[in-house]
C-alpha cells in the first residue's frame, strides 16, 4: 500500500476517476475540457487567491473547505443533474456552470460570490443576454437581469435559464397545519430545497450551515414532509 499526501496528488485523479464512470465518449470528452477550461483556475482563485497568475487576498468561506472536497461536490452535483447523455456541448456547459456555482462557489460568503460569479463569466467568455427567456444558441448565452448565477436555475427542457425568483411559489395558507409546520416560501427555501432534492437522488448526505433563524430546521423538515414514505424513513426529532 503506497501513501501519497493530498497536497502532492492534487485533486486531477479523483476527478479523471469520476470522468471514467461516464458512459458517454462525446460527454467525457466535453466534461474533461470544461475541468480544464474552469476547475484550476476557480479553485486557485478560492483556496490560493490567485486569479490570472497575481497573487490576491484568500477567499472567505463559511466553513473551511479543500480543494478536493469542492472537486467532489462538483461531481456530485454533475451526477444528480445529468440524468441523460449529453452531447450537445453548450447544453452540458450550462449545466457544468450550474455544478461550479453550487460547488467550488457554494461556502463563499456573499462579497466572494460576487467575485466569484465574475471570474467564471470571464472564463466562459459568453455573451451575456438581457432577456431571461431566450434558449440558448451558438456558442451559448448566460443571463444578466440579475447580478449573479447564483440567482438562476438552468432548465434542461426548454434549454434556458430561470430566476429563481420566479420559481418561488405564491403562499397559501392551511389551518390545519400545525405552527412549526408552516414555512412560507422565499428564494432561500426553494433553491435549498432543489439542493437537497438533488442529493437525495444521488443518496449523498446533506449538512446544512447558516445563523440561526435562517430556516435549516424548517427548510428540512418541509422537505421530509414530501418524501416518498414508503421508499424514506424520516426521524422523529430535530436538532
């Protein structure tokens, strides 16, 4: 048995690994320019602070993070989004640019996002669109209406782009449910809620990490609430 440390093997390995359990020759191909084309660089650019070649101030994150856990989630995320071979290369960049943002771009606080959201726009080199609803064609197109990536959802059917603001559900309001059940539907929830939808399909496990009083509790417990009871066991109490 040979020991190599992390920080001499690097992050490339696990992610060729993860690369080969794609069936797809068009698709591994396309997934392993898009690593090239992002993953080094947006990672140097979080853990190193390093964006094209000059030394900048480390990135903040809620949590401390590795290069090779962003890199795992990164593949975790491309696992429970691509559900069908992709071929069609724009298509499967958006949604690799959607697995950046809820990856390697996932833990940094509100200021790096920014930053962050910049760095891949740069990086794509694509034209952005002002209008929310136009498919994507040619060489591909990202949305501008709101500042970031983090406020759009890419919709593998129609092939485009949505606020996610405009996925929020209106409230309406049961009395017959219980206080601790009601959640009224934000942005937060529903983003949160698709996270966790996507791990649960790839039975990852989820931690949740924010202040208190921003929803977790509430935001989990609604969730469990729509699981499959026959295929999920939920528990009884939350901590």
């Amino acid at each position: 048995m040979v020991y190599v440390d992390p920080k001499n093997l690097g992050y490339l390995p696990f992610w060729q690994k993860w690369v080969n359990t794609r069936t797809g020759k068009v698709e591994k191909e396309n997934l392993m320019r898009l690593y090239e084309k992002y993953v080094p660089s947006l990672i140097d650019m979080v853990v190193e602070g390093i964006v094209d070649g000059r030394q900048g101030e480390k990135m903040k994150t809620i949590i401390p993070l590795t290069n090779l856990n962003m890199v795992t989630q990164l593949a975790n995320m491309l696992d429970a989004m691509i559900t069908r071979e992709l071929t069609e290369a724009d298509e499967l960049e958006a949604i690799f640019l959607q697995g950046l943002t809820w990856s390697i771009g996932a833990s940094l606080l509100e200021d790096g996002r920014v930053k962050f959201d910049s760095q891949v726009k740069a990086l794509a080199a694509m034209q952005a669109v002002t209008d929310d609803n136009k498919t994507m064609a040619g060489l591909g197109e990202l949305p501008s209406t709101h500042p970031t990536l983090f406020d759009y959802f890419f919709d593998m059917e129609p092939k485009k782009w949505v606020a996610w603001v405009s996925l929020v559900p209106k409230y309406k309001h049961d009395p017959a449910r219980k206080y601790n059940e009601i959640l009224v539907p934000t942005l937060d929830t529903v983003r949160t809620t698709w996270l966790l939808n996507l791990m649960v399909r790839i039975k990852r496990p989820v931690v949740l990490i924010g202040e208190t009083g921003t929803s977790k509790t509430a935001t989990v417990s609604n969730f469990l609430r729509t699981l499959d009871q026959d295929s999920h066991v939920s528990p009884l109490f939350y901590f």
